[in-house]
C-alpha cells in the first residue's frame, strides 16, 4: 500500500525547494492551495454526524462515490457498509 503522506512530502519538498525538476518557484498561498488539493486525494474515511455520513473535510453528506461532490475528498469507504445496507 501507498504510504501518502511519505509521497506528499516528498511532491510538496521538491516544489518548494525549486530542484532541477521545477523551474519556478511558489508563492506560500500557492504552496497551500498545492498542499490541500493533494492532500484531499489521500483518501478518508467519511464519519458519522447525527446518524448521517458526510465527508470528514467539508461536512457535507456523501454517498457511496469515491469523492466528496462538493469539495473533492477522496473517501475510503471500508466499514461504511453496514451504514449503507440500513438504507436499502
């Protein structure tokens, strides 16, 4: 398995640091704007707020989908199941 937050690091050092890889350097809020938009692709799991799953990022209800619709976290579902099967 991945470990993201290794990979995330490592992407978010090489952009700051300006190696030979990058010709240009960031701003700091573009480094955040970077930083959040990839961290929001590490999957998370969604929790449980007044017997409803929203997105642990933006709170907002999520179904079964592999992204939040409204802010785009990618979610990982496993132990959502039984929730799930409740609805059907």
């Amino acid at each position: 398995m991945h470990d993201y937050k290794d990979v995330l690091r490592e992407v978010l050092n090489r952009v700051y640091r300006n190696t030979d890889d990058c010709d240009m350097r960031v701003s700091k809020d573009c480094y955040k704007l970077i930083r959040e938009a990839l961290e929001k692709q590490i999957p998370r799991k969604p929790v449980e707020v007044r017997n409803e799953i929203v997105c642990p990022t933006c709170k907002t209800l999520v179904g079964s989908s592999p992204y939040c619709r409204y802010c785009g976290q990618a979610l990982d579902h496993s132990g959502t199941d039984d929730y799930f099967e409740k609805l059907q």
